[in-house]
C-alpha cells in the first residue's frame, strides 16, 4: 500500500499548494530549522484524522489553516490530500488509487472525502486501522515520541504492540459486538418481565 503522494494547502506554512511525491526508493526532506518539515508530518497525521489540537502543536484546531504572514493574508480553509497504491488490496476497497482528504473552514466546518466522495472520519479510520497507516500508527513518529514509547507503561506498549501486530480492528469489533449482546441480554430481560406479567 505505498504512499503515492501528499497534496497540502493552507495547512500551517502551507499557503501555496504543495504536492510531494513519494517515488520508490527514498525520500528525503530537507530544510533550515522553522521550514515545515515537522509541518508535513502533522499533515499526514491530520488527514488521517488527528483530533488532538495539542498534539498538532495548537490551542484550536482551526491554528492549522494558514495564519498570515507579513506578505500573505490568513488563508480560510485547509486542505490536505493522500494518495496511496492500493494494486495490491491490503486497504478495503475495490480500487486501486484510494484519495483520501480532509477539509477544515474557519468556521469550524470539516469536511473528509475518500476518492471525492464526502464519507466519516469512521470510514478513514477503518479503512486504514490495522494497515500500519492510522493517525496513531507508527509510520508517522514525530518529534518526542520516541521517548514517549520507551517511556511507556506496559499497558500503553501492549497497545502499541497490538496496534503494530494488527488485532487492534479485532478489538474494537469484540468490544461493538459485547456492546450489542449486553443490550440484546437487556432487551430479553424485559421481556422476560413482560411476559411473566402477563401470565
Ligand atoms: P525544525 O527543524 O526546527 O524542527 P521544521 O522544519 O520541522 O523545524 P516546522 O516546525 O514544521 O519546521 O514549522 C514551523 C513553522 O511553521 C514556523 O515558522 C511557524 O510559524 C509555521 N506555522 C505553524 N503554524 C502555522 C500557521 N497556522 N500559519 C502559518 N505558519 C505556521
């Protein structure tokens, strides 16, 4: 599932559209300290459905659409767009080429968008929860975060463990479907009183 491209614009420094490539191979950024590099990673992380202001390095999540410059006005909306080669079916989709993006208005608006088409941040995150690639995986790891897993408690690595291993998706449905069966258990109780009342 290799990452083909990024598209971003008005996110962060981001005022003029950029869009990076990811050849086969390596690649690489490079730049002075304040340039952005940090920025692209967030970006990443953002689409990928980031809720967390914080850990974006803000207050509000709207601090990520461009704020101006001494040449550039504010700019009203962010947008960041990730492609990826889907020829070999490891995401849940029939297609090829997966688009996926999220849009965010000054007003607080967000928008996301898988191929074109509006979806949930639940559909991006299924989509890619046990692919290696969720906003918490680890083919982003910013700035501190190294630290943090070695820092861990064991609970907190287990996660990382599972995550990484690929039961995360596992998880989440046993804990839906448990859901489901306590409510289920629920409902037969009251019929159970109901009937009992009635004979
Ligand atoms: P370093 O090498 O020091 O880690 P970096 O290349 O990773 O730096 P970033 O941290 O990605 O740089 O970028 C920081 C720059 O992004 C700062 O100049 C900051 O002013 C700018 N920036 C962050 N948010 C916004 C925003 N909403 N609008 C405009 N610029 C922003």
């Amino acid at each position: 599932m290799p990452l083909k491209s990024l598209t971003i614009n008005g996110f962060k420094s981001f005022a003029d559209k950029t869009k990076i490539d990811f050849t086969s191979g390596i690649t690489g950024i490079v730049g002075p300290n304040g340039s952005g590099k940090s920025n692209i990673t967030e970006a990443i992380r953002w689409v990928m459905g980031e809720q967390s202001a914080k850990s974006l390095r803000g207050d509000k999540m709207v601090d990520v659409i461009f704020a101006g410059s001494a040449t550039r006005a504010q700019m009203n909306h962010a947008e960041v767009t990730l492609e990826f080669d889907n020829s070999n079916g490891e995401l849940k989709s029939d297609q090829t080429n997966i688009t996926i993006q999220r849009k965010l208005f000054r007003n607080g608006d967000t928008e996301f968008s898988i191929n074109n088409k509006a979806c949930r941040l639940r559909d991006i995150t299924e989509m890619f929860m046990d692919s290696g690639m969720g906003k918490q995986s680890f083919s982003t790891i910013s700035q501190g975060r190294v630290e943090e897993i070695f820092n861990s408690k064991p609970v907190e690595r287990r996660s990382i463990i599972e995550e990484s291993a690929g039961i995360a998706l596992f998880k989440q449905k046993k804990t839906q479907a448990e859901n489901r069966l306590s409510e289920t258990t629920d409902n037969l109780h009251r019929v159970s009183d109901i009937v009992s009342e009635l004979s």
